[in-house]
C-alpha cells in the first residue's frame, strides 16, 4: 500500500513549489506516512489519510513557511502543539541541522511522535507539557531561535503560549488559515516583548489559502506570562 505518490510525483509537487527532495528525504516523509496512516486507525491524528492529502496538506503546508520567513542554520526550533507532529516534523526531514523539540499536552501524541522519531531515525526532542507550563519551565523558556504553531488558537492566545519559548531576537511563525484577524494580538504582543514582523498569504496546490503570521520577539517576557490556560482562554490579552 502506497502512503505517499511515488517518488517522481511527490519530488515534482515539492519541486514546483520551490523545495528540492531527495530520495533519502523522501523515504523518511514515506515512513512518516505509513505511522500517520497506522496510528490513526487506533487513535484520532488526522482527517487526512489519502496519499495527496498527505503530501500536501501535510508535508507541503508545513515546510512552506521556510520560503517566507528565515530559520537560521542550527536553529533550536519548538513546535507547541504539534499534534501529529506539524508543522515542526516535516520541517526536521527538509533541514535535518534544525534543533527540534515537539512540545504536545496529549501524552498519546507523544508516544505516536517518539514512535515516528524512533523508527523514521529522525532526531528530536518529544515533551510532554501543556504549552503554558513548559512556557514557565526554566528548561525551555525562552531558549529556541524560533517557535511555531499550525493553527491551534487564535493569535491572541496562541501568542500568549508561544512567545514565552522564544529567545530574544528570534521570531515566532503562525501557519494559520486565511481569516486570522493579525491585528487582534497587537496588545498581546506589546505585553509579551513582541513586534509583529511579517504577514504573508499563499496558496497550497489545489487553491487552499494559507496565511504565515510572523513575529519578533523585542524583549524578554515577563515573568507573569504565561498565565494558566483558563485565564489566557478566557481572557485573552486583546
């Protein structure tokens, strides 16, 4: 059973949009399928099983945001939130010299990530945290050149979880969909030492529209945020 178009298609989707794959990448995103495909059925990882859906609603979507914004070789990148393991997985597999962890509440996931890491022999770190409280850990806060989340939260509450991770001077990136309101997290920035760097809009093959909310992290994060989840979801820094 084929988890992926074969090699000559896949590299073809990837290559019109800019990213060159290799065989050897292209047998690691394989086997990420095959897990994805397999785990789903004894738990809930995602609506998109079929080959193309996979490709490019998975792979693709999340390593389109490298063209936009830079991440710097070397970088010590989070994902918060990962899920199955997007945007911060397939990212790894295109820049194998990214420094990951994959930061997940559902210690489910975590087992389905160290399992994909294990066996796809993809090195990355897999935490088991809620996102507030590996944002107050001394382990991880602010320690990353760069944080990404896809889609989780609206921009007020996913800033307010993600930012604490990030060093100054580097930058958080939201994959989000095309209705995000950017201009809602203006008061969450300024209280989390963040600037709002770049938005860009896109589209995936198939007209899918995409939109990568990029910010700079200024100064430090005050030792208040992250609050707990209840309070950054019901009040929301707006």
């Amino acid at each position: 059973m084929a988890f992926l178009p074969e090699y000559g298609r896949f590299a073809e989707i990837f290559a019109e949009n800019g990213f060159e794959i290799s065989e050897k990448q292209y047998e690691t995103y394989s086997e990420y399928a095959r897990l994805l495909v397999e785990w789903n059925e004894k738990m809930n990882l995602t609506g998109i099983t079929d080959p193309d859906g996979i490709a490019v609603k998975h792979f693709l979507d999340s390593i389109l945001p490298m063209k936009l914004t830079d991440i710097p070789q070397n970088a010590a990148l989070i994902d918060v939130g990962t899920g199955a393991g997007f945007p911060g997985l397939p990212m790894k597999i295109y820049r194998e010299d990214i420094a990951l962890t994959l930061l997940d509440s559902l210690n489910k996931r975590i087992n389905f990530l160290s399992a994909v890491c294990d066996e796809a022999k993809i090195k990355a770190k897999c935490v088991h945290a809620r996102a507030e409280e590996g944002g107050r850990d001394p382990l991880y806060r602010e320690k990353y050149d760069v944080a990404v989340a896809r889609a989780v939260a609206a921009m007020p509450v996913l800033t307010e979880y993600c930012l604490p991770y990030v060093k100054v001077g580097g930058t958080f990136a939201a994959l989000k969909g095309p209705n995000e309101n950017y201009r809602e997290c203006e008061a969450a920035l300024k209280a989390l030492g963040g600037e709002l760097a770049q938005v860009s809009e896109y589209e995936l093959p198939g007209g899918d529209k995409r939109m990568l909310i990029c910010v700079r992290k200024i100064k430090p994060t005050e030792g208040k945020y992250p609050r707990n989840g209840g309070q950054i979801s019901k009040k929301p820094l707006v």
